[in-house]
C-alpha cells in the first residue's frame, strides 16, 4: 500500500486549528503541540511557518480536504492504465433501439387533428 511516515499532514491538522485561527491562537496551538508530541518537532515547526505565512495559509487552506487524497493517489500502482482497453459487448435487445425511440417521437397525421380539435 503506502507508508503513512511518507505523507505530510495538513497544517491544521499539526497544530490542531481551525481555518480561522489568529496568529495569538498558532502560537498557543504550537507550543501545546510541541508538549503533545503527536507530530516530529520539523513537522510542527513547518506547520506554524506556513500558518504564519498568508500565502502557505491560502494553500493549505485550499489543500486541506484533499490533501490526504492526493498523497495516496501519488502512491497507488496505476499500471492498470497501461493495459488494453476491454471490448464492451450490448445486448441485442437494445440493437434498434434508436429507430423505436425516433418512431415514439413521431406524431401521426390522426393524433395532430385530435390535438388541434382538443386544445384549439
């Protein structure tokens, strides 16, 4: 599968605030994560630079629900893609059923005087 060491955690994630969090509010969350230890020190560390850098914040911001997803997509064997396409075979029971929809569409010379006389 993947090895889950390899993929770098959200900066909320990190320090364990929300999207509206104050620069006041990441120092704290900082210090508390350095005490918890859930994350290496590097990792917290780099999770404070980029909430206090507007820029990182607006990526993280924006990665934050896909992050996770596409660090797993990096690691999946996508060698499937390489193999031939497969042949799909239809039923014959759908063979004309093009030409049976396009005859339910059409309306018959009867029906369009009854409409007219109904509905004129």
């Amino acid at each position: 599968m993947f090895n889950q060491e390899n993929i770098t955690p959200n900066p909320y994630d990190v320090l364990e605030v929300s999207p509206s969090a104050s620069t006041a509010e990441i120092t704290k969350a900082f210090a508390m994560a350095m005490k918890k230890k859930r994350y290496n020190p590097k990792q917290i560390a780099e999770a404070r630079k980029n909430l206090m850098d507007s820029q990182q914040r607006l990526i993280a911001d924006y990665l934050r629900p896909n992050l996770p997803l596409i660090q797993r997509f990096k690691k999946q064997d996508l060698s499937a893609l390489n193999e031939p396409i497969p042949l799909i075979k239809l039923l014959p029971e759908f063979d004309g059923l093009d030409t049976a929809y396009k005859e339910s569409e059409t309306i018959s010379e009867s029906d369009k005087k009854l409409g007219l006389e109904l509905f004129s």
